[in-house]
C-alpha cells in the first residue's frame, strides 16, 4: 500500500492537477498487491534459468538414449512444445 496522500502530493509536485494527481494514485493503488517488483521479477529470472538448465541436462542425457534420426525429431518437438509452453505460462505472469 502506498502513501496515498505524499503520493499526489509529489505528482502535484510535478505539475499534475490535484485531480490527475488523484486519478493517478487511485490507478496505481487499485493494482495493489497484483504489481511484481523487482525481486519477484528477479526471482522469476532466476527460477527460470534453473528450469531452463535443467531441461538443457534431461535433453542431453535423453538425447544419448535415442539413436534414429526420427527418434531424434520427435523428441525435439516435444521438447519445443514443452518450451514454448513454459513460455506462454510465464508471459501470464
């Protein structure tokens, strides 16, 4: 929850109205806990590395058990749609 009331003032401050000020404050505010911060995004950051790397590991180990080049195709696909749905998720965050 931010300083509603220090918050227009600093937007007055900057030449906002006192009512775009307050329509400014009431946008932000409505947000409330739904705004990522930095370290969320940070956090995010680093857990999506891990799992990335840790695809990287299963894909090579996996990659030794086949031998067909087809073999070798279908499980880059699946791969890649894991991928790309990990992606899709991580967008809606």
């Amino acid at each position: 929850m931010i300083d509603t009331y220090k918050a227009v003032q600093q937007l007055k401050a900057a030449g906002l109205t006192e009512e775009q000020a307050g329509a400014v404050v009431k946008v932000v505010n409505s947000t409330g806990e739904k705004l990522a911060t930095k370290a969320d995004l940070e956090a995010l950051k680093a857990a999506t590395k891990a799992d990335l790397q840790a695809l990287e590991n299963t894909l090579r180990g996996e990659l030794k058990q086949f031998a067909t080049k087809n073999d070798l195709l279908v499980l880059v696909g699946l791969n890649f749609a894991a991928i790309s749905l990990a992606v899709a998720i991580i967008k809606l965050f």
